[in-house]
C-alpha cells in the first residue's frame, strides 16, 4: 500500500493544515497513477479510475471548480504519459514498454470525507485500472500527508456508483459571495441545506460567514414532478425571500429567479434552470 514520502506536505508554516490545491490534487493523481502501474508483458497498465477524497471543508471550498480540476487533471495526465512514452523511464531488459490505460479517458470524481478520515489540507486517492478490477490487483491508494489511507474500499465502490448514477443536470444555480470570495453553487439534487454546518452538523451548501447565520439556516426543496422549489428557514436568525422575512418552519414557493438574505448578512443569489 503505497504512502506519501513527505509528511510535511500539507503542513502551513505553523504545523496548522494547509489549505489544500487544485494542482496539489493533480501532483498527487500523477504520484498515483505512477505507483499503482501494473506491469505487462510488452506494455505498461496505468491507473485510469479515480476517487478522490478531501476534507469536507476543502471539498465544499473546490466543488464549484471541479470540473475544471478535472480537466486540467486529465491534460496533467496524458503530458505525463507521454512524456513517460517519450523517455521510457520503465524500461527492462526486454526493452521499451508503452505506457497506456485501459479505457479512452481518465475517470476522476471528487468526495467529500464526512466521516472523519481525512484531514484538512490532506487528499486520499484510490484508484483501479479499470472499472472492472483486476485479478490479484488491489489498486493504488495514496495520501498527501503520511498516513495509511483509512477510507474503505465498500465506501469507493458505493460513491463511484452513485457518482455515475446521479444525474448531470443542473436543476439551479446559487451565487453568493462568503469569507472565501465569490462562489457558485450548483444544485443538481431535489433538496440542499444550507448554513454554516459544522463537525456535527453536515449540510450541502457550507457557507464561510458570520454566526448569525446558523449551522443549519434553510434548506431548498425541488418538486421532482413540476420543477418548482420552495423553501424552508430553519435559522435563529431569519431568512428573506425577495426582501420578505420568512415564517420559520414554514414551506414557501421560489421564484425562478429570487434573491434570499440570510440573517442580514449574506445574500444568495438564485436562478432556477428549465
């Protein structure tokens, strides 16, 4: 089971974690990939499936830029592949064996840890040769910071299968801008909460604000059968929609387009898709 030869690496200037990186988690995909190589008869097989788990807070801080990770992760990966081709770092007595994966494009999905195994500033990869495992073959599993990878294969295998079972439509959107600068939300389930959240207090949208804003403020719901949404605060301190303050508890309808204070300090911007 490989483990990360740096144990500093996601430590800041005082031993605090580090705030975790887009191009930390492609160095590290390209790390993993190299260790989990399967060596064959006259080529090479490289990992191609990826899990990749973060912090719940540096998931939350990156998911509005996934998919941006993702591509200039996959471009990270085929300049290393070829450049590996070029040079044939892998090389035996039998000669130059190609580098190659076994399917036409890298799979890589990023999760949020929400059961305290990963720590902030550090990233835990799993990844496989294939979608379908390999006789005698366990995988690759790395971390940034030294430490054996503790999330579990059972968990890999149910997130890879609800990632690529869930649905890629985009059911709304949210803009908003917190402590850690202008962000956008993507909703693509039919119910999010939003607030603060916390180690015990798990919500979808978490908002790097005030404490006026609750843990758990409000939470949106979408009619899967209309499309519609309505809302629900569930706040100390009150939720506005369209500068009209919500009865608590209460399930009220969302305008397409609709802006939704939160305990006056923070507004959300949202924007309904059809």
């Amino acid at each position: 089971m490989p483990k990360s030869g740096a144990p500093e690496a996601g430590r800041g200037a005082l031993g605090a974690p580090a705030r975790i990186s887009g191009q930390t988690i492609i160095d590290e995909l390209i790390r993993n990939m190299e260790l989990g190589r399967l060596e064959m008869g006259y080529s090479i097989l490289l990992p191609c499936i990826f899990s990749v788990y973060l912090h719940p807070d540096d998931h939350a801080r990156l998911r509005a830029v996934e998919s941006l990770i993702q591509e200039d992760a996959k471009k990270a990966l085929h300049a290393r592949v070829a450049e590996w081709n070029r040079k044939n770092p892998f090389s035996t007595r039998a000669g130059a064996k190609a580098c190659r994966i076994a399917r036409d494009d890298w799979w890589i999905a990023l999760f949020a840890d929400t059961e305290g195994a990963v720590p902030p500033g550090d990233v835990e990869i799993h990844s496989e040769l294939n979608d379908v495992a390999q006789p005698g073959y366990r995988g690759a599993k790395t971390t940034l910071i030294d430490r054996q990878p503790s999330v579990t294969a059972l968990r890999v295998a149910r997130d890879r299968q609800s990632t690529r079972a869930r649905s890629e439509k985009v059911f709304a959107e949210i803009r908003y801008e917190d402590d850690s600068g202008a962000q956008t939300y993507f909703v693509t389930q039919n119910a999010i909460s939003i607030g603060r959240g916390g180690e015990d207090q798990w919500v979808d949208l978490p908002l790097y604000t005030h404490e006026e804003v609750s843990r758990e403020h409000l939470e949106l719901r979408r009619n899967p059968s209309g499309g519609g949404f309505t809302i629900v605060d569930k706040s100390r301190n009150g939720t506005w929609l369209n500068g009209r303050r919500l009865k608590r508890g209460s399930e009220e309808t969302v305008p397409d387009q609709a802006e939704i204070g939160l305990a006056d300090v923070l507004k959300l911007s949202f924007q309904a898709r059809k």
